[in-house]
C-alpha cells in the first residue's frame, strides 16, 4: 500500500514532464511558448524593460520614426512608442488574466453546481447561460460602459460576464460525463458527498480542459479590451493601452504611420501565439495522442 501511494506522486510527475515535452517538443509549442513568454516577462518587468517612462512627453521629438534612441519611434507627444507597448503589455495581460480568471470562478461554480444539481437547477442555468451567450458582445460591452463609466473594473466584469458562459458549458459537460465513471460511483457508494466529489475527483479532471480553454481565450480577452479602448470605452489616457495607442495612430495615419503600425504589432502578435499555445496545449493534453508518442 507504501509503495502505491508513493507511485502515485512519482507517476503524476512524469505525465507533467511528457505534457511538457509535447508541448515544447513541436516549432509551434516553442515559438509560441517563447513569444508568451516575453510578453510575462515584459509586463513583470516593465519598468526595468521599458527604455524610457511611458508618459514622458518630449513635443521636439514628436511622430519621430524608429531610430536608436527611440527603436519604434514616437508618437504625437513624443513618448516612446517601445516604452508605452511595454507597458501597455502589463495592462493587457491583467486585464486578460483577471477577467479570464474571474470568468473561470463564475463559469466552474455554475457548472459544478449543474452538473451535481437536478435536473430543474440544470436547465435554469443553462437557459441563463445560453442567454447570455446570446447577447452581441460588442452592444453588450457598450451597454455597461454607457452604465458603469470605462474603468479597469468595468473591463473585468464585462469579460467575467461575456466568458463564463464558455467555462460553464465545458465544466457541465465534464461533469456529467464524469457522474457516470467507475471511481465516482465508487466514491459515491463510499458516503462522499457532492461537495467532496467536485473537490477531490471531479476537479482534478477538468484542469487539462480549462487550461486549453484559458489560453484560447486571452486573445479573445486582448481583443475585447483593445476594440473598447480603441473606441474610446476602455483604458484611458495616459494609462498605456495597445487599444488607444491603436486609436491614437488611427488619428495620425496619415503623417505617422509607424505609431498604428507599432500598436496594432503586439496584438497581432499575442493573439497569434496564445491561439497557436491553446492549440499545441490541447494536443500535448490529448491521451490519444500521448499514447501514439
């Protein structure tokens, strides 16, 4: 019995290692992996990253192009367009991941609770989270801008509210595949009760769905608060905010180009690699795949 429990550890372990080396084993899981991961270390440390201070305003050098003083050049007031994107990446990713992980609570509680509940507390929040789902996300958006004001914590809720939908679904349906597996009849014969199921059997199973589910929709989140602060509803001035940098260099196309070109890049990019990690994640997790590797 010693020895089962201490292989237990041992065995979850190596399944970590070779997720991770399938992960990390494809071009696109290291690339991807890599450019995710100088965005996290760009926005843990971006004033050390940052070349200059975001808001410093220098009217002699203004719409300047990328030079060696300024790599991506300047923008209207002369600020470091390198310096605010590197801070602006700090402001996306927590907007991403507080919302994302607000979203997350909402979405795993309800779908703990439909899974486990009846079947009338089931089709309720089903109902309410299909309606939601059904709401155009862009009114919607507005909608509560118009009501709340545009604010950090505006931008938190809209994407708790707009994305929970999404995880309720996946953790119901887990659940209720999982209701009628061996080890949960088991555990359930043996007194367990629902909240010890979801807690100790049922939650450990749904990590590798989640996490697959999380990074395919940061970029989602990244888009929801770019498109708001590029119409003027979501992060503003001078807070940095790819979204309104983004609106600014719209203003100034025509004379500085470099400034939309510059802003609209690090969207481009974060959206493409959290897509191509969510995607190189759900095959590492795969067990179909685990077992052909």
């Amino acid at each position: 019995m010693t020895d089962q429990t201490a292989a237990a550890p041992r065995a979850v372990k190596a399944e970590r290692h070779a997720t991770l080396r399938r992960l990390l084993g494809t071009p696109t899981g290291a690339v991807a992996s890599l450019v995710v991961a100088a965005f996290v270390i760009a926005a843990l440390a971006a004033p050390l990253v940052a070349p200059y201070d975001p808001n410093a305003i220098d009217p002699i050098n203004r719409m300047q192009g990328p030079s060696a003083a300024h790599w991506l050049g300047t923008d209207q007031l002369g600020r470091d367009l390198l310096s605010r994107i590197v801070f602006g990446t700090r402001t996306a990713l927590y907007i991403a991941l507080t919302g994302t992980g607000a979203a997350l609570g909402v979405g795993m509680a309800m779908g703990m609770i439909a899974g486990l509940g009846g079947k009338i507390l089931d089709s309720a929040l089903v109902l309410l989270n299909d309606s939601i789902k059904s709401l155009p996300l862009v009114l919607f958006a507005l909608a509560l801008v118009t009501i709340y004001g545009a604010s950090v914590p505006a931008l938190i809720v809209i994407i708790a509210i707009s994305m929970a939908p999404g995880y309720f679904r996946v953790v119901r349906n887990q659940v209720l595949v999982l209701n009628n597996a061996d080890f949960i009849v088991a555990a359930q014969s043996m007194g367990a009760s629902r909240l010890r199921l979801a807690a100790t059997h049922m939650l450990p199973n749904l990590i590798g769905p989640i996490l697959v589910l999380i990074a395919m929709d940061i970029p989602a989140v990244i888009g929801i608060e770019s498109g708001l602060s590029f119409l003027g509803q979501g992060i503003q001035p001078p807070q940095s905010s790819w979204g309104n940098m983004l609106s600014e260099g719209y203003t100034y196309v025509r004379q500085a180009p470099h400034i939309a070109i510059a802003a609209g890049l690090p969207i481009v990019l974060s959206t493409i690699a959290f897509t191509f990690l969510g995607e190189t994640l759900r095959d590492a997790l795969d067990p179909r795949r685990a077992v052909r590797t």
